[in-house]
C-alpha cells in the first residue's frame, strides 16, 4: 500500500471537513493525485481512492446531498484496513481499524474499536 497517498488523502479529507479547503480543491487535488497510480494501486489504497471517487459522485450527479458526502467522507476518513488474514475456508478475514480519534470533527472525546469483518473471496 501507498501509505503516503493514503495519508495524503486522509489528510485532504479532514482539511476538507475542518473547512480550511472546499470541496472543488479538494476534488482537484484529489483527481491528479490519484490520476496515474490507480492502475498500480492495490487495495486497501484503492478501496479508500474507490470510496471517496463514489461519494463524490453520488454528490456530483444529485443521488447524495452536502450532509451525506460530509458523512461518507468521515467514514472513509475513519475507517483504515490494516491487514488481512486467511481463514480456512479459503476466504480471508479483514481487519479494519476504525480510529475514532478526530474529535474536533465529530465533538466527541477520542476513542478507538477494532472491528474483524469476514469477506468472501
């Protein structure tokens, strides 16, 4: 994984939700950051690149509002894959890492819970 993109655009999501960019420049910086690395992105960098380009186009074509792309973008903001483990069955186990730690977004005190969700291959 691209851990600098992944924390670039981490970091642009929060800037965007704190107000300090609009949604245009983030859009902007987002769209040639990810232009020629996405075909040799793997997940989990292309799940979170995949999140935030569907949000912003449910928003762009009506299907979401301002409040839902707000919401969407938290969510991806909070929520990291950090690894993968094989299950028996030939399925894998993702683990995902959801870091409730930006309580200036949401106006409550930091915290953290691990979540273990089985994914079908």
């Amino acid at each position: 994984m691209n851990t600098n993109l992944d924390s670039a655009i981490r970091e642009h999501i929060y800037q965007y939700l704190a107000g300090a960019i609009d949604l245009r420049t983030f859009e902007e910086w987002f769209v040639g950051e990810i232009w020629d690395v996405i075909d040799e992105a793997r997940a989990p960098l292309t799940d979170l690149i995949g999140a935030v380009e569907l949000t912003l186009a449910e928003f762009s074509s009506g299907h979401a509002d301002i409040e839902e792309l707000r919401e969407d973008f938290r969510r991806a903001l909070h929520t990291i894959i950090i690894g993968e483990l094989p299950i028996t069955s030939g399925s894998s186990a993702t683990i995902i890492e959801e870091a409730l730690t930006a309580g200036a977004l949401a106006g409550v005190s930091a915290g953290m819970t691990l979540a273990s969700v089985a994914v079908s291959s």
